[in-house]
C-alpha cells in the first residue's frame, strides 16, 4: 500500500454547501478508501490555497487518480495527489542515484 497526499479545494457550491449545513467530510472520505480497500489516515481543512489536505493509504496510483477524478466530478474545483515514499524508499532512490551518470545539457561529455 502506497500513502498519499491528496488536497483540494472546493468549488463555490460546495464551499456554500459547508458552510449552510456544516459536517464532518472525514466519514465520506473514509468509506471511499475503505471501498478502494484502502484507508483514510486523517483528514485537515486549511486556509491558503488548498481547502482541505487527505493522508490516505491506497493500494496504488489507479487507485489515487481514482479519487482525483471523483473528486473534481463531484464539487472539488482542483485536486492535487502527491504520492509519499517512507525514509527507507528515499533511501532506496538515494543509492540508486549514485550510480547514475547526469549531465546536464550544453556539458561536454
């Protein structure tokens, strides 16, 4: 299972509808993980440029675009997934970028 961040922001009527008759979003959100066989970690609203920020745990990018555009289908004005890789994954990557050679262009070779 691979974790995500996933953040919106509302689109006018959905903002509208939250603020006329206030919920708790976590429930809903939960049930659409659990359905994808994943899990909600936690849920935040923010202020700035995204409304709202996701932890979710899902079994893989499918899955996260997924929501993405269930999202975007059903009120949310923009979305953005962001997948997470654990300090063991990054160190992963950091080996395996030591071996790779890069030049950036107009470098001779």
């Amino acid at each position: 299972m691979r974790h995500y961040l996933i953040q919106v922001k509302y689109d006018q009527t959905s903002a509208r509808g939250l603020i006329g008759n206030p919920h708790d979003r976590k429930p809903q959100a939960a049930a659409i993980m659990e359905k994808l066989g994943g899990r909600l970690i936690d849920f935040y609203f923010t202020f700035g440029q995204w409304d709202a920020v996701l932890l979710v745990e899902l079994a893989n990018d499918t899955h996260a675009l997924a929501v993405a555009m269930a999202d975007v289908a059903g009120g949310i004005r923009d979305t953005q997934v962001t997948p997470l890789y654990s300090m063991d994954e990054a160190m992963e990557a950091m080996r395996i970028a030591q071996s790779i050679e890069y030049q950036s262009p107009g470098r001779a070779t």
